[in-house]
C-alpha cells in the first residue's frame, strides 16, 4: 500500500518548471530513492510533501489524507520528517538543543529522548557542544538525529551523504537501513551517490527538469535508456548530467558542502 503519493504535482517558480506534473508514490516500509540531475525538482518535491511549497496543481497523499489540507506545522504530527540539503541547524545551540527542536513535547522526557537519538546516531559524546564548528557530516547526523526524535512514519533525507567519504557513505547506507528496519518507517531518499541509492533502495523514481523520466526497480532504472541519457552516463558509473556539480557514483561527491553546484 502507497503511504505517500504525488498525483500530477506541478510547482512553478516564476518561468521554472521545477515539478512538472509529477506523480508517484512511496510504498510503505519501503526505501524509495528520488535521483536526477542538479536542478530536476527532487528538493522541491521534499518540500512541497513537507509543505513549504504549496504546488500550482495537483494532490499530495499522506496516509489516506489529503496532505495539501495540513498546515506546515502540522506536519511533524502527521508523521514525516526530513533532513535538508544544506543543513538547517541553529549554529550557537548545542547538539541537543538542536534535537529538542525535533521533538513533540518538551521536558525531562523529551530530553532523554533527544538524547536516545543522538546516542543513536553516535554522536552522544557531542551532545552538549555548540553545532557551529562541526564538520558537515556530523552535522547532516544532528539533523537526522532531530527527525527521528519525531517519531516519524516517513523519513525524507536529502543527500545524506554530504561531506561523507567513501567508507562513510556505505556506513550510511547500512544505517538508514537499520533505521527503516529498527524503527519500521518508510524512507524517501534524494542523493546523487549512485552505489548508495542502488545499493538500498527498494524502488527508485528519476526526474529530469521537473518531468519524472523513469520509475523502477534499480536494476529496471540502471538499465533504462532515457536515465542513463539524462543522468547516469553511458558507462554506468557516473551520475550528474548537468555537468558541473555532477557526481560519480561510488566516489565521494566533488561538491560544494552547502549544496550549491
Ligand atoms: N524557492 C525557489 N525559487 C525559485 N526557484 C526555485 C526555488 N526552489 C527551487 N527552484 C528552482 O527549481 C528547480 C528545481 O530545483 P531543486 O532544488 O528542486 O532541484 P534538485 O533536484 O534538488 O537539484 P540538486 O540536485 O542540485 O539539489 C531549479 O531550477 C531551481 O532553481
Ligand atoms: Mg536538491
């Protein structure tokens, strides 16, 4: 059953077409990847299900409720949190101060859950140190910590592996794993490492200048001619398209921590 679906979304910026008619969904307990070059709409589909974006058509389905009907601080509550792409974290705070900004309640209570979380992600010895400083793996950790003291049903990461090197980025890959299995949610994962994606991902959509291009099974999408077109090369092992800020897959990703190509 579909816990998330995008029915014909189109979000417009300006003359951008940043999602254009988009519909697909997320099957539950799945981890679903969402690839596709630099500027083909994946952060905006997080943040139109997220509710940032309210989209110029379409329908957005979360849990059989009409999600366009929920108010953006609504959200959490529904269920779905997210990690950004750029890191949204409140640089003077602390860790933990960061991750209680997650959680639903606040008190003693929360506070030990927040601090569950960053154990859970292993960063419990930094719990108390000011963020400003961090490197921006552990940062993108901070955050995932954040999201999953939420409790959420549907966890959106937004190039996880940011700043990670090539050991780290198959950690991670075991991880979120782990995560989906330890916590039984559903995963929407937006990331240009190819081996990540492939390597965990039970379905995986691509988009291409706002369009959905693909849609399958990793091997279905690896296969797929007008993917490897658009995005993942002809030798299979080099995703980007775009060209500048493109990555390659299985290698650390040559870009700008802060996401700008
Ligand atoms: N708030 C905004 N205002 C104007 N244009 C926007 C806005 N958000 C996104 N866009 C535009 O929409 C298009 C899709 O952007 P988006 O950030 O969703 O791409 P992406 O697939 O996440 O790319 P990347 O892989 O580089 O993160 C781009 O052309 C972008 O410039
Ligand atoms: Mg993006």
């Amino acid at each position: 059953m579909a816990l998330l679906s995008l029915r014909n979304v189109t979000r417009r910026f300006g003359g951008i077409v940043a999602l254009d008619g988009v519909s697909f969904d997320v099957g539950e307990g799945q981890i679903v990847g969402l690839i596709g070059p630099n500027g083909a709409g994946k952060t905006t589909a997080f943040n139109v299900i997220t509710r940032l974006y309210t989209p110029n058509e379409g329908e957005v389905e979360f849990a059989g409720e009409n999600l366009l009907k929920a108010p953006v601080h609504g959200i959490v509550r529904r269920g779905i949190a997210r990690t950004f792409q750029n890191v949204e974290l409140f640089r003077t705070m602390s860790a933990l101060e960061n991750v209680l900004v997650g959680a639903h309640t606040r008190g003693r209570d929360s506070e030990q859950q927040a601090l569950e979380a960053l154990d859970y992600v292993g960063l419990a010895p930094i719990a108390r140190r000011a963020v400003a400083g961090l490197p921006f793996g552990t940062l993108k950790r901070v955050e995932l910590a954040r999201a999953l003291v939420a409790q959420p049903t549907l966890l959106l990461l937004d190039e996880p592996a940011g700043g990670l090197n090539h050991e780290e980025v198959a950690e991670l890959g075991r991880f979120i794993r782990q995560i989906r299995d330890d916590r039984k949610l559903t995963v929407l994962l937006v990331e240009h490492h190819m081996n990540l994606v492939m390597g965990i991902s039970d379905h995986v959509h691509v988009l291409n200048f706002g369009r959905q291009i693909a849609g399958g099974t990793p091997a279905e999408v690896r296969a797929n001619p007008a993917v490897i077109e658009a995005y993942l090369g002809t030798d299979d092992t080099h995703a980007g398209g775009n060209g500048a800020g493109s990555a390659h897959a299985g290698e650390p990703v040559a870009r700008d921590p802060d996401g700008a190509a």
